[in-house]
C-alpha cells in the first residue's frame, strides 16, 4: 500500500522509522516487533524523514515511559481499565502492553483511516478505531464506556504541534467527557519548539511546532481540581543509552527541562452512587 497522508498527518511516519530503526539495533532499548509488519505491509517512504540518532532515542524513551504508566493503569484498574489514545497515527501500543481485558480506543483524523486498515488487519475486538479530530468540540462523543470504567487517556508526539489553549481545550473537554480521569501526554520546553525549523524531518512536511510546556504544575489551572500527578524529564533516563554522559545530561537543568512527559488528572472522578433504603420502619 501507498502511503499518502499531508501536513500533520504525515508527521505519523516519524516514530514508526524511529522504532524501525531501533529495531535493527544489536541491543534496542524497546523491541516491536509490530512495527516491523507494519513496514512489511505499507512499504513506506522513509526518504525524507531522517530524524537525528537524540531524536530517534528521545521517540523511545518517551514510548517506554508511556508504556509504564499506561500498563500500571491498567494493573491497578484491571478488568475496568480503557485507554484512549488520540492523535494515535500508527502507534502499536496496544500490541506492545495489552493485557488481554483492556478495552482500547485508537483516534484519529479519518485521513489516517485506510493507513490503520492496512496495517492493523486481524486486530483485537477490544481495540476499537475512532475517526475523529481532536481540535473539534465533540471529539469524544464517539467513545462510550461502561459506568465502572476507569479509563486513561494518552496524547503521544502531538502536544507541541498545538497551542496551549488547544491543549487546555482538549483538557476540558477530556474532564468534561470522562470525569476524573487521568491524561497522560509528552511536552517539549518553550525553547525547543522555537527551534522547529532545525528539525528537517518536521520541516519537510509543513508542519511546524506551536507549544512548549515549561512549568508543568502550571496545568492544574486548565480546569477545577485538575492536579498534576507526574512529572517525568526524559532526561532521567538517558544514562540507559549514553552511560557516564547520560547523566551529566540528567544532572543538567536545561536537558531536565527540555522533554518530558506529564501525567494529569482532569478533576475529580464521580462519586459512587449511595444505596437507597427502601426499606419500611420496623
């Protein structure tokens, strides 16, 4: 199959070289095998997109710190647990840490629909596939979980194409749609989205980055009694890759700050329904 996508869109093939290129390496820091059928299947042009080895390790990093929290989610809330992944362009997540309940929703714009048909053929009746666009108001309608259902919802490699009103929209509307519920996304610092321009697998497709998150406690003012619960500088985690330089790299302010993932709860859950006594007077 071709792959034709545009703009934003096309920003999907990044990671998936990334991880294809990891791959190939004698000790990768995250093995999928998925994305190896995946390219096997769509036979995708990577020609113009040729991120630098940081870049590349920044991309698995951030996939294996993702990993972590969403599948302690769905072993603390086992049986209950739903994650919603917006923005999902071919992320294999769901391949990578299933657990066999989790019910599963991958979003994204319908453009990005038959590249999923091609490439997640024979999938899971749990992972269900929504077309829809996360600038719009109603972008969650689509999505309906049992009462019980404890759900997480996950914005990978998309914050910093947006706004930061954009991302307080989504905030809302993620509080409004699923109350209390826990949305987990990676952010770039200020100082590194202006420098969009000297990233040439960005530039080569139009897009350009919008956002950067320097004060991650500054989220909880998105929305009442929204509270940041996690706060993970990828930098934490690059000795895994560059040894003794790795931690230098995590021992200095600017690298902490440069990429990271949060993780935050919009509000609060609802309360449980109280039993009613229909009971008469002894």
């Amino acid at each position: 199959m071709s792959v034709e996508l545009h703009g934003v869109s096309e920003t999907l093939l990044i990671p998936l070289y990334a991880q294809w290129r990891e791959n190939r390496r004698d000790h990768p820091l995250l093995r999928d095998r998925k994305v190896d059928d995946i390219v096997g299947r769509l036979s995708p042009s990577f020609d113009k997109f040729m991120p630098s080895q940081f870049d590349r390790v920044i991309i698995i990093l951030r996939k294996r710190v993702i990993d972590r929290i969403v599948a302690g989610h769905m072993r603390h809330n086992r049986g209950h647990a739903a994650v919603i992944n917006l923005g999902c362009g071919l992320c294999t997540r769901f391949d990578r840490i299933d657990d066999g309940q989790v019910d599963w929703y991958d979003v994204d714009l319908g453009a990005v629909a038959p590249v999923w048909q091609a490439a997640f053929t024979g999938h899971s009746p749990r992972r269900h596939f929504v077309e829809a666009s996360i600038d719009k108001p109603h972008c969650l309608d689509g999505i309906e979980l049992a009462p019980e259902t404890v759900p997480i919802v996950v914005l990978e490699g998309v914050s910093m194409y947006l706004s930061e009103d954009k991302m307080k929209a989504l905030a809302r509307r993620i509080a409004h749609r699923f109350p209390g519920a826990t949305f987990v996304f990676d952010a770039m610092a200020s100082w590194v989205a202006l420098g969009s321009a000297f990233y040439p697998s960005i530039a080569v497709t139009g897009s350009r980055f919008s956002w950067g998150l320097d004060r991650p406690k500054s989220c909880e003012s998105w929305g009442r009694d929204f509270r940041l619960q996690q706060d993970e500088p990828l930098a934490r985690h690059l000795a895994a890759v560059y040894g003794l330089f790795g931690w230098f790299g995590r021992l200095n302010p600017m690298a902490r700050s440069a990429y990271r993932v949060v993780v935050l709860r919009t509000g609060r859950p609802p309360s449980p329904a109280k039993p009613v006594d229909r009971g008469g007077h002894a």
